[in-house]
C-alpha cells in the first residue's frame, strides 16, 4: 500500500513538472514583468525626484510608505487574472498582460484622484520629499482600494467597458464612504494629514483598506445587468460602510476604555493607538464581507 501511494505521489509530480510548472514559471514571469511595468509607470507619475534615492540615501520613510502601498495595490489589481477557469496558457497570458496593464493604469488614475479631489491643498509629490508620513499613508491606503477596486472590476465575464463602469463606480463609493467617515469625526481628517499627522493618515490608510473589501465584496462576481450591479452595490457597500461606522463609535469605547478616540488619535498623535484602529477596521470590514 505504501509503495502504491509512493508510486501514484511520484507519478503526479512527474505530471506536474511536465504539464503545470512551466506554465506556472511562465505566469510568475509575467507577473514579474508587470511589477517592473508597474515601477516605471510610478516613475512617471513622479519625474523629476529620485524615488530611489528618496528611499534609499535620505531613508525618508514616507516614500518607502507610499511605494509599498502602490505596489501592493499593483499586485492585488493583476492577481485577478489567475482566479478562475484556464482558457490555455497563451490566452492567459494575454490576458495577464492586458488585465495588468489596465490595472497599471487605474493605479495612475488612483494618484491623479487623490491629488485633484482628496488632497486638493496639498501637492503631493512635494508633500513626501518633506517626509510627510501622514499623506503617505493615505496614498498607500487609496492604492490598496484601488487595487481591491480593479481586481474586483476585471474578475468574472464582462466587457472592458463594464470593467470600466464597476471601477467608476468604486472610486464614487470610495469617496462618499470617506467623507461620511470624515462628516463623523470631530476634526478636520485632510487637513490634519496635509499637516503631518502621522495617526490620522494611518486611520485613513485603514479605512481605505476597509472600503476596498466593502467595494470587492459588493462588485465581485459575473456582469448581469446595470441594475443588478448598482442594487447589489447599494445594499452591499452601503451597508457594510454604516456597520463600519457604528463599529467606530462603539468599538473604539472598547478599545480604548480609559481614553477617547479624539484624544489618541487627533491631540496626541498616538500611531500606535491608530495601528490598533487599521488592524481593527480591517478586521471588522473582513467579519462583514464573510457575515453578509
């Protein structure tokens, strides 16, 4: 019996090696190749500074943030590809490219967003050669939903345009779930960040994360109508952002019993009371995509 599963153990990873794993060092290659992709079209997006010297010689932090931010996002906008049924390696790999490459450039689009309607006072690129920590948090955690947002965009059947339209309609949802997040705190979110407020930016980086598993789970799933799509974004988003709100005003009582939130966050710049609040949005935007 032994020597039997032995047997049958070798034989499937002789098939393996001959059928699957050169198809598989294929897609990591690919995959490689559009991180590279990725990196030269955030070059762009920041010409005229040295991202690598900015990292690297001056260790100013706030790019390291927002760099890893952006190619986490990259790479959650393109792993979409290899969910789902196989149409033939060649096909896939195409497919791979093409949905890539459109990711790449929603990425760009997410920076262009959260210079011109987020962050209007502030001039981004100059905010973090400054060493602005707290806008490089929200850069990082707009760029993981937009990841989130993309990957949810391009999985299932439908045509680019419709691809289109379910990113559109993600960013609009994204901005109205963050200004009701910002209608409910007592101080001034963007202008806090503008100003260099580690904890605001870091609680923002969260809430980003936590719309972005909002948004996937509401526009995850095959194209079947415009009005399926907006009803099952309505009930689904909109929901999930008012238990993430109610979750705010009850569970920060519970995790900070002998403070307030206000006072952590906004007076005493407190990030590891913010770190405690991402991992905490997070969480509970998880809880909520797998409870509804």
């Amino acid at each position: 019996m032994t020597k039997e599963l032995s047997g049958l153990y070798l034989w499937e990873m002789k098939e393996y090696i001959i059928h699957e794993l050169p198809a598989n060092l294929g897609y990591f290659l690919a995959a490689f190749i559009l991180l590279l992709l990725a990196k030269l079209a955030r070059d762009i997006t920041t010409r005229g500074i040295d991202d690598d010297a900015e990292i690297t010689k001056k260790d100013n932090q706030a790019f390291g943030i927002y760099s890893a931010g952006y190619y986490l996002g990259s790479g959650l906008a393109f792993v979409g590809v290899f969910i789902g049924h196989s149409d033939g390696f060649w096909n896939n790999i195409v497919e791979v490219f093409q949905y890539g490459l459109t990711g790449i450039v929603f990425m760009g689009m997410s920076y262009v967003i959260s210079d011109l309607v987020y962050l209007r006072k502030a001039k981004v690129m100059d905010a973090l050669v400054a060493g602005n920590n707290a806008v490089a948090w929200f850069l990082a955690g707009r760029f993981v939903f937009t990841g989130l947002n993309v990957l949810a965009a391009i999985h299932g059947e439908g045509s680019w345009f419709v691809s289109f339209i379910y990113f559109i309609l993600g960013e609009v949802g994204c901005w109205i779930g963050y200004f009701v997040y910002c209608r409910v705190t007592p101080y001034d979110d963007i202008r806090e960040i503008e100003n260099g407020t580690d904890a605001v930016g870091i609680v923002s980086a969260g809430i980003f994360l936590a719309l972005g598993l909002l948004a996937l789970n509401a526009l995850w799933g095959d194209f079947l109508g415009y009005d399926v799509m907006l009803i099952n974004f309505l009930a689904w988003f909109a929901g999930g952002v008012i238990l993430l709100l109610l979750f705010r005003s009850v569970g920060s009582r519970i995790l900070f019993p002998k403070s307030t939130l206000v006072k952590e966050i906004h007076r005493d710049n407190n990030k590891g009371a913010a770190a405690i609040m991402l991992a905490a949005y997070l969480v509970m935007a998880t809880v909520i995509v797998l409870c509804f």
